[in-house]
C-alpha cells in the first residue's frame, strides 16, 4: 500500500502552508484545508495576499495579478487547480 500522495494533493497540502505562512500562523495549514470559502472568506487580508502571491510566483514561477479581483475570490482548491495546471473545478 503506497502512502505518497498525488500532486494534486501535494499542490493542496502545500498552498495550505503558504497560507498559513502568509498569514503568520493565525490560521493553521489543517483548518485552510477543511475550508470551503474563498481566501478573503478565510480571512486571509490583503497584505497576506500580497505575500502569498509574491510566494506563489516565485516558487511555482506563475504571474498572479493583484489587481484581478478573481484573485480575491479564488479558493485553496481553484488555487490549487491553478499551480497544478488542471482547469478550475
């Protein structure tokens, strides 16, 4: 029986601790991941966006436009979609 996990659950678990690290801790990478709502649900604020996205694009070298209000309604799981490179779900 393998336990690793498939990317796109590695992707998930590891943008819940970008979060929580964007977020110094307030929120803990288990709770993002049992979370439905969006970032700004979350209560992730704009300066832990900034910071996640500043993150985001230099680890998984993608361009996240701050100024997209989709940004601010994106979840952990169409994020995670996004890293991934699957579609939206």
């Amino acid at each position: 029986m393998s336990t690793a996990q498939d990317p796109a659950t590695r992707t998930r678990a590891r943008l819940a601790g970008l979060i929580s690290d964007a977020m110094d801790g307030q929120i803990a990478a288990t709770e993002i991941l049992d979370a439905r709502g969006t970032l700004t649900e979350l209560g992730v604020s704009s300066l832990a966006l900034l910071r996640l996205a500043d993150t985001l694009e230099e680890e998984y070298g993608i361009e996240l436009d701050l100024a997209d209000p989709d940004f601010y309604q994106e979840s952990v799981d169409s994020l995670a979609a996004r890293l991934s490179g699957r579609p939206d779900e």
